[in-house]
C-alpha cells in the first residue's frame, strides 16, 4: 500500500517537472496550460515564484515578493494561479495566507 502511494506522488511530481521544463524551454513563447494562455513574461516570473516557493517551504506573498524583486500583489496574483494549476497549496494562518508545495 505504501508503494502505491510513493508512485502516486512520484506522478505528481513528473507533472510538475514536466510543466516547468515547459515553462523554461518556451520562455520566449506563450504556452497554453489547461486551455489559459500564458504569455512568456508571466512564465518566467511563474517559474521564479513556484522555484522560490520550492526553496523556501511555505511562504507568504510578501516574502517571496521580496525575495525575487517583484510587487506583492503581482507575486500574490500569480500564487493564486498556481493553486488553481494545482501547483502549490494554500492555508490561512491568522491573517496571512501561506503557500506551500506538498
């Protein structure tokens, strides 16, 4: 049973590799991801925050906005499209909300 669950999540993990070697070879392209267009500079920056994201565990907007040198609330709209890829997750945490990758 245990096996069956490491596959899954190596699956998962594939998906994921396979969608950001896609966002790196066709940086000078727009991509289209689950029928939405992206055009290459918000790839780009999309590859830098789940990237950012990776490296840090769980972050906030806010410091992942700081970390990579862009607004808050570009960074914040961009984490949202990735939660809705089903990219990266999302909890609550008092008043702020945190990211994360599972």
């Amino acid at each position: 049973m245990q096996f069956k669950y490491i596959f899954l999540e190596m699956e998962k993990l594939k998906e994921r590799i396979i969608l950001l070697t896609n966002i790196v070879l066709e940086s000078n392209k727009s991509i289209n991801i689950n029928n939405i267009e992206f055009p290459s500079y918000l790839l780009n920056t999309k590859g830098r925050i789940f990237l950012t994201l990776q490296k840090l565990k769980n972050s906030n907007a806010t410091e992942i906005s700081k970390f990579i040198g862009i607004a808050r609330a570009d960074c914040s709209s961009i984490l949202n499209d990735l939660v809705r890829l089903n990219l990266v997750k999302k909890r609550r945490n008092s008043r702020t909300v945190e990211f994360y990758i599972e």
